[in-house]
C-alpha cells in the first residue's frame, strides 16, 4: 500500500513540476520593440497624350490567375502581359464582365511595356455571389511609334473563362502566444543577422530608398512568391531561411524566410502556426491607413487581412495562398460583411502566434 501511495505522490510531484514549473510561453515583443513602415511615395506614369492620327497595330500576350474570391469583397487578378509587336503600348485601365455585367477598372497613371518586355499588373473587381461565374478579361490600350500615340480604348480578349466565388463559413481557435516548444524552434532557426539574408534583402528593396517603408515589405513578398520554390517535404523537418533561400521548402520555410528578410529590413513579424500550416504576419503599426500605400504598390483596390491586438495590426503575408500580401492564408474563411477588409478566422482548433526576435 505504501508503495502505491509513494508511486501516486511522486506522479503528482512530476505532473505539479510540468504544470507550475513548466515555462510554456515565452516572453515576446514589448511595444517599444515595434517598428511600423512609413509610406513609400510611388511614381505614377502620366498616361500618354494620343497624338497620331491613325491606327498603330500592336500585338501582345497575356496570362493572369485570380486570387481566392470571396463574396461581396474585392477580388483581384494578376495579369501577366507581354509586348510580343513591334512598338511600344501603354496600357492604362482594365476590365471584367461577369455574367454580361461590365465592371471597369481604371489604373492610376498605368504602365508602358516596349517592345519585348512585359509587366505585370493587378486589376481589382467586386467578387459577385457565391458560386460559379463567366467572365471575360479586356484591357485599355495605347499603341506608340516614335513617340506618337494612338489610343485603342478597351478592347476584349477572345474567350471566357470561368470563376469560383466562395461563400460565408462559421470557426473559430483558440490562441496561444509564444509557445515555447515553437518559439524556441523558431527563433533557434532564425537569424536575422544571416549575411545572406541580409545582402538578399537589401537587394530586393534596394528600388524602394532608404530606412523602413511599406514597398519594402510587398516587395519582399513579391520576390519570395515569384522566386522561392515550393518543396512538398514528406517528413516535417524544418530548415533556416537561408537554406529556403536556395533549396526552397514548405510552409514553414516560407513564413520564417520572409519573417526575417522583413526583420533585416528594419520591421517586425510574427508566425502563425494551425494544425497543418504555418505563414507570417506583418507589423503594420495602429493604422490601417498604411494599406492605401499597399494599394499604391500594385495599382489596386484590394481587401485585406490582418491580426489585431494591443499593439496594433498584422498583416497576413502567405504566397502559399495568393500573388498580394494581406489575402487571406491557406485555411482562411471569411465569416461574413464586406469591403475593405476581410471579416475572417482559420480552420483550425489551436492557432499559435509566435515572435520572431531580432538577433
């Protein structure tokens, strides 16, 4: 009997121990840790004045992807086009009929593309009902020649294409910050001071001037979306950032390579971790009004999602999801309302906010 009560009072000791003793969140950012990006002022390309008196035959190419559609708020393409003619083009607007309803999207001064090269661009539409949906693509178009222009208006592109707009779902998590099993991995595996990381990030933001700025962070985003390689890991082994710089990785290779390339440029980020994804979030300070300069950035009008909490908001940064940060991430669900910004949670039981320190 004895030996059975010593065995059940060294079991409460061990379990008092993990439970009382066990430091299961660790100590994270302080607000005087925080630093938020300031407004980058862009260039706006005046459109030109059509000068010649005839039509100039232009040719191009154009491929685009939407992001995820969610119903009553802003959707967005991202539209690839390539100058495969002989002269210049301008291309200033663009336009989505949906079920035979036109919407128009005029581009804040817009972009020229010589001949031979392409741009891309990231017009925004109202997202129709939940369900499916035809739609065409056309664009406003002018064609130059030795510095005369002639303008096109819009013109649509052949064919129809379908769409998916999601619906209102119903979730919710629970939060945990700092979890000290994560937070240790995470920042163990982090460094911010990384010399690769650091020459890479300045040579991704090299464009945008200097001290901390929101073209910084999107262009951060932009680079690792377009030129980091998703890798399908079968075991669920972590590796650096830098390793994820030249090797790719998954999820969580993503999210802590653009934590930290953010952190080298001067902000902060944290790194969300559900059940079966991991992406980054972003310091944008105790102002929405900053996303006015992220719309600026990709010539938009875009909807956005965000953490708030006692030091301000966090912007969703996930291209495992979609080609503009603030979209939602893999999970995402929007709950309902409309606009701007995204009504949201994640499909997730436990969702875990982890700081990324600067080193």
């Amino acid at each position: 009997m004895k030996a059975y009560v010593s065995l059940a009072v060294a079991l409460l000791i061990f379990l008092s121990g993990c439970i009382f003793f066990q430091d299961v969140e660790r100590e994270g950012f302080k607000e005087g840790d925080l630093v938020a990006p300031v407004p980058y002022p862009f260039y706006v390309a005046h459109k030109p004045v059509a000068t010649h008196p005839l039509p100039i035959y232009y040719h191009y190419t154009a491929v685009w992807k939407p992001s995820p559609l969610y119903k009553n708020y802003l959707g967005a393409l991202q539209v690839v086009i390539n100058n495969t003619g002989n002269t210049d083009i301008f291309i200033y607007g663009f336009a989505l009929e949906i079920d035979g309803v036109e919407q128009k999207m005029m581009l804040d001064g817009g972009k020229e593309i010589p001949s031979g090269k392409s741009e891309i661009f990231y017009p925004s539409f109202r997202c129709p009902n939940y369900g499916n949906h035809t739609y065409r693509v056309g664009t406003y178009i002018m064609a130059g020649r030795n510095g005369r222009w002639y303008d096109h208006g819009l013109e649509y592109m052949e064919g129809k294409y379908n769409m998916s707009v999601n619906g209102y779902e119903s979730g919710g998590y629970k939060l945990h910050r700092n979890y000290y099993v994560y937070f240790d991995k995470i920042n163990k595996l982090v460094n911010t001071r990384d010399e690769e990381i650091v020459s890479k990030t300045k040579e991704i933001t090299a464009p945008y001037g200097s001290g901390y700025n929101m073209a910084k962070v999107c262009a951060i985003f932009d680079w690792v979306d377009r030129n980091v390689e998703y890798v399908n890991e079968s075991k669920d082994e972590w590796h650096t950032p830098t390793y994820a710089l030249f090797h790719g990785g998954d999820c969580e290779e993503f999210a802590m390579l653009i934590a930290s390339m953010v952190t080298a440029a001067g902000g902060n980020a944290r790194i969300y971790i559900t059940q079966n994804h991991a992406f980054a979030a972003v310091y944008i300070g105790k102002d929405l009004s900053i996303l006015k300069n992220v719309d600026s950035y990709y010539n938009s009008n875009l909807s956005y999602a965000f953490f708030e909490d006692e030091m301000g908001y966090w912007l969703v940064a996930d291209p495992l999801m979609s080609f503009y940060i603030g979209s939602l991430p893999v999970g995402g669900i929007v709950k309902g309302g409309s606009g701007k910004y995204y009504r949201w949670s994640i499909i997730t039981n436990d969702l875990y906010s982890i700081d990324v320190m600067r080193d």
